[in-house]
C-alpha cells in the first residue's frame, strides 16, 4: 500500500474528525504555533506522556488501539491532577505510514477525544523509530488542584475499577494465545479508560491520588516518597477480577494486581473524616466501583496477609531502567 505524506498527514487530521469544543481556540492545526485563550479563575495543567512500540506494546497491535492509547495515557494523568482535559497537541514518529493505518490510528485516537471534548490543536510528524508522544492540557479550578504529595496519617487508600487485567491482557497478546474467556483481558490493556468521570467526583474529597501506570505497588510507593508517609495495605481486598483469577493462578493474579502495569485507574487517599459524605456522594451515580484497599501510616510500606501478618512478596515492581 502506498505511504503517505507528512502534508497529507496532518490534511487528514484537520477534517471533521475531531470535533472542535472550544471558542477559546484561538488557532489550531496549521500554523507554526497553536493559540489559546485562558480563563483568569483556573490554573493551566499540562502533561506529556509517551509510548513505544516494543516498550510500551508490541509490534503489530492495531493501529486504532495505539491512537486511542497514547491519548488515554495521558487523560489518565490529567485525571490523577483532577483536571478537565482540553486542547492536545500530538507528535508521532514511523518508518512509514500507508492511508489504512492512518485512517485506524486517527478513529482511535478522535473517538477518544471527542468523548472526553479535547481539540487536537498541533503536533509534529517524522520518519523514524515507532512513539508517539502526546501533549495534553487543561484546567483546574485555582488551588483545587491534586497533587500526589498531600497523603496524611490516617487517611484511607482507594483504587478505582480492577487491578492486574490489563497486564495479563499484555501478555496474551505477547504470547499469542487469545480466545474468547480472554478477550476482555487483551481490550483492558488495548483500550484503557481513563477515569475523569470517576476524578471528578474524587477530587472533591481526595488529599492526594495518581494514575495506575506502573503498577499499583510502584504507584503507591511514589506517593508515600512525595508525602513522606507509609502505608498499610491489605492482600485480601486489592480489586481482582473473576475474569482475572479464572485465567491465572490466585498467586500470578495477585502479582498481577500489585506490579502490573497500564491498568489506568486512580488511586488515592481519603480523609477518614469524609469517608460517609465521600461514599455518599461518589456512589449516588453511575461511576465504576471503588475499592478501600487501605490505611496511610507514618513509615514504610507493610502488606498484610488475611492473618494481618506481612504477605511475602513473589513478584517486583516495575522499573523504566
């Protein structure tokens, strides 16, 4: 199939794929620089995330997976700050490109944005090694921003959604073996959904959080380094799916959901004083399910067993080098 061109590239990404949501787009797609408006009462936040073919999924995932994860990724950032996501700027980098993968690649990545209203307003495109690089920016109330480095003593650890599907959902598609028991495991981890409905109804209780990337163990760890805090997590209760467990040993499953990557859920922490108005509150619409998984202490990082006795770790956390 014929390649296209970088011009013809960014044609087909100005169409009326992308809808445009804002009046405050002073200039998008087109020019040497994008133009945007801002409102006094809000602070800007910005995020940058990036992912690799071979690093961050395989070689030969579909196009339109990889256009709707490399926005997910960083919807999920933006939902970890308790921001409301609104202007992306996308860079992407591929030894050749041909129309079919690019009309895929763009209906991922529109369907994505449309759903959450971000305007694609710039980016860049070039030859090269398979990444792709997405800039996301968007607003937050002045001073109501989360951050991952407010945990006190005494506040209570909650995860959104399940842990270790998405991981697994890796390895199926590492190892080839997909069927149907294991097909929501594999859309786990090719389509991610980034928890901004669930954030914004967090952050209004929420002392700290951050996005489930790295693995539940390694994200909770970069949250106590932050607050200079510990905590105290019970094995029984992290949220492991029955699909999970009806696919791999309890053991792997339990692995899987303290140092899996890429599930994409929030975790964070809630005053014990607003727990009721909290629950109350978050649980009154349809949001997915939050799991009390536990307790911030003063030092280290204790997981306990249904013995209250330290669970013996058999897996290791993630690392980036």
């Amino acid at each position: 199939m014929t390649s296209v061109s970088e011009i013809e590239i960014i044609d087909a990404l100005k169409l009326k794929t992308f809808d445009n949501h804002y009046k405050n787009i002073i200039q998008g797609i087109g020019d040497d620089g994008a133009i945007t408006s801002i409102d006094a009462d809000y602070h800007l936040v910005t995020t940058t995330d990036a992912i690799s073919e071979g690093v961050h999924y395989p070689k030969g995932i579909e196009a339109k997976a990889i256009g709707h994860r490399c926005l997910a990724v960083n919807l999920s950032d933006m939902a970890a700050m308790g921001a409301e996501p609104l202007w992306a700027s996308l860079v992407f980098s591929k030894p050749s490109i041909d129309q079919l993968w690019l009309e895929q690649f763009i209906l991922g990545f529109s369907e994505l944005a449309n759903k959450h209203k971000v305007s694609l307003i710039g980016g860049d495109t070039i030859s090269g090694p398979e990444l792709f690089s997405v800039t996301l920016q968007g607003i937050v109330p002045k001073n109501k921003h989360i951050r991952r480095s407010t945990a006190k003593i005494g506040d209570l650890v909650y995860v959104t959604g399940f842990l270790g599907n998405a991981s697994q959902g890796l390895k199926i598609v590492q190892e080839d073996k997909k069927n149907s028991s294991s097909k929501k495991l594999v859309q786990d981890f090719l389509y991610p959904h980034p928890r901004l409905t669930e954030s914004s109804a967090i952050s209004r209780f929420a002392s700290s959080m951050i996005d489930i990337s790295d693995g539940f163990y390694s994200d909770l760890k970069k949250v106590m380094k932050a607050s200079n805090v510990g905590a105290e997590i019970k094995i029984s209760d992290l949220p492991i799916s029955e699909l999970l467990l009806n696919n791999i040993p309890k053991e792997d499953a339990i692995n899987a959901a303290l140092f899996g990557g890429d599930d994409y859920e929030l975790c964070f922490t809630i005053p014990r004083e607003f727990k009721k108005d909290f629950l109350e509150d978050y649980q009154s619409t349809d949001r997915i399910g939050i799991t009390c998984v536990g307790e911030i202490k003063e030092k280290n990082l204790l997981l306990l067993d249904d013995h209250n006795e330290e669970f013996e770790l058999s897996g290791r956390a993630f690392e980036h080098f």
